[in-house]
C-alpha cells in the first residue's frame, strides 16, 4: 500500500491533517505547525502612531479631512485609531483583545494591547504596544476663521429707512441659526466669521457663498424685501481656478407691521393703513373703517405713501361716547377736547379707554394693545 502521508515542504518532518497555507503567502503549499508557527505572528502593529488633532477646536484629522469627534481627552480616539491600524492574522479564530493605555504625558499615550486567540487549534497570545503621539495643529476651519476668512457678505439695508433693533437682532439670529443648520449636517466650513452694526443696517461676513444666500433668502422670507448678488473676483486657488466673493444684498420694505401709513394718492380718501404685513404686496386695516388693504402687483411692498406713526406711538384716552356703528366720541390726548373720530370695525366699544394714534393726519382708533396682527387682520 502507498503511503498517503503529507511532508512539511521545509523541514521534512510528516505533518498532521491541519496544515494550513504558507502564513508569508509565498506558495500555497501546507507546512506543518512548528514551521507555521515559526514565523506566525498573531497581530501586525505599526511601530508608532501620530494623531492629528486641533489644538483649537479638538477636530481630529482622518483619511483627507478634519472631523469633529467632540472628546474631552484624546485618550478614546488614540484607542480608536490603534485599533483601526491593528491587523489579526487572517488564520485566527475566537479572536478576543484588550487595550490598556498608559499616560506618559499630555502628547504622548502607550497602548498596551492584548489580543488571543486559536489558531490551528491551538490557543496563541499576543501583545504588542504601541506608542502614540498627539500632533497638535491648526484644522483647515479654525485657520480660516483665525485669518478673518470670508467667502461671502450678506448686507441688511431697508428701504429709505434704517433697519430697527429688532430686525438687526432677528437677522443676526437667523445668520447663527442658518450656520448651525449647515454644521448640524457636518459641514465643517460653516462658520460666521463676523457681524458688524453700521450706520445703515447690519453686515455679516461668512465662510461660503451658499450661507449668504440662505442667509439673505431667510431675512427676506421673514421680513419681505427682496436681494440681490454681486460677484467679486479675489484670487484664483492653487489650480488656477478664479475665487469670486459674492456681496448679497438684501433690502428690507419700507413699511412694518405696525407702521400706520396714509398713501400718496389723491383718489384715495379712505384713511390711513395699519400695516399687517410687508411680505410680498404690503397689507393692512384701514384705521378708519377696519376693511382690510392690499397693494396692488404694480405696488408690492412698497406703495408710494408716508409714515404717520406706529402703534407704539399711540395712547390711552377716555373713551367719551360711542355714537354709532361709524363713530365714537373720544377724548384729545393733547387738548382734552371731546372729538368725535371714526369707528373701525376692530372696535368693540366696550371698557372706558380706547387706544389711539394722534397724527397730521388726524386723530384715529388704534386696535387694543394686547391684540396682535391676527386679531385685526
């Protein structure tokens, strides 16, 4: 009978059912365990690691790009980055492994590491440490924002008028929220770089052109107007590509809810407006009567009219009488003469007071103080 048993290709020696391919996979012929394991290692490791990580922000620096991984210590993202470099052998099995780092100072940490397994059957140790360093540096991010960078301006203006605090403060707001929106989806180049008060409105420097436009968009959708954009050539990149700023400028109504307005217009005797509304076509009540105003397609936003004051502007007076469905009989804030003015629909008549505004206009009913522009819309 021929013999069937297997020789180790490099020492000789017979060898038992479990061989297994060469472990430098320089052949694949089997070679038996003491051959195996003479050159087996169970773990390959590098000889160090370095981690990049912000010394400003704590972004650390994977593959091609900075990410934030919000540590408090870099102790968890050196163990994250050993274990990715880590390599088990190929043949182990019930592979089961424990890291232990070991503090020498702020930069450096040692990674004890523990791995078993089986391997041919057989029950195998391994353990490897690695030294790692935190590399301190400036992220792409935080340079740009230490170097004053800006890729686009977003000014707010109003139309021949100057944006209010409110407005400034609710545009400011808006710019803040547009960018956390935009880093919320890990967009690590959205930043506000500055906000700045003029004698005009409010100008905010940010990190792209596609904030300012959201941005400009945003403060239209709340408050009406509309924007426009200017493009600037800087620079060109290291390509050779051209870099252009993008001035997006935003124009806020004239008008605001709550401006009391009489328009320019000799064919129209109704009375003056209480503005509801400066988005899209400007709306509001007549003051006079409470019948609901919109300005034509033509007018938009802004009809040709004059401010007579707002509704913070207007006082409590007596309310003397009320004499019928069209008119009430009130007090003169300024002469305490009983004038009789008319009755807007938004009037209850009811209580001893009554709010009103005093202009050239004359002297008219204002909604209660409490209401807000829904209940008189």
């Amino acid at each position: 009978m021929t013999d069937q048993r297997s020789f180790c290709p490099r020492c000789g020696e017979a060898m038992s059912d479990a061989a297994a391919s060469d472990p430098l996979g320089k052949s694949d012929v089997g070679v038996c365990d003491d051959c195996y394991f003479d050159q087996f290692e169970l773990v390959d490791a590098p000889e160090r690691i370095e981690v990049r990580v912000c010394a400003t922000c704590g972004a650390v620096f994977r593959g091609r790009r900075w990410v934030d991984v919000g540590a408090e210590d870099y102790t968890d993202v050196a163990i994250e980055e050993v274990s990715e470099a880590l390599a088990v052998h190929v043949d182990a099995e019930d592979v089961s492994w424990q890291v232990q780092p070991e503090q020498v100072d702020q930069n450096n940490i040692r990674m004890h590491c523990l791995f078993s397994g089986v391997v041919r059957g057989q029950y195998r140790e391994s353990e490897v440490t690695v030294p790692v360093r935190i590399a301190r540096q400036t992220c792409t991010r935080c340079g740009r924002i230490a170097g004053d960078y800006y890729a686009s301006i977003v000014q707010v203006r109003a139309l021949d008028r100057t944006p209010d605090s409110e407005e400034i403060e609710r545009a400011k707001e808006i710019s803040n929220m547009v960018v956390d929106r935009m880093e919320a989806t890990g967009d690590r180049n959205a930043f506000v770089t500055e906000m700045g008060e003029t004698d005009d409105g409010l100008d905010v420097k940010v990190s792209t052109n596609n904030i300012g436009k959201q941005i400009a968009a945003k403060v239209v959708e709340e408050f009406g107007g509309g924007w426009t954009d200017h493009e600037t050539l800087v620079t060109e990149d290291e390509d050779g590509n051209e870099v252009y700023r993008v001035t997006y400028a935003v124009r806020l109504p004239p008008y605001r809810p709550g401006d009391v307005i009489e328009l320019d217009d000799e064919e129209d005797d109704d009375g003056p407006i209480l503005v509801s509304s400066a988005r899209g076509n400007l709306k509001g009540v007549r003051v006079t009567t409470g019948e609901r105003y919109e300005a034509s397609y033509e007018e938009g936003d802004a009809p040709d009219a004059r401010k007579l004051g707002t509704v913070d502007d207007g006082v409590e007076t007596s309310l003397v009488t009320v004499e019928d469905e069209h008119s009430v009989q009130v007090l003169d804030p300024e002469t305490y003469q009983a004038k009789t003015i008319a009755r807007p629909d938004y009037f209850e008549g009811d209580g001893d007071t009554v709010r009103v505004l005093k202009s050239r206009a004359g002297l008219h009913v204002l909604p209660p103080e409490e209401d807000d522009e829904d209940d008189w819309w």
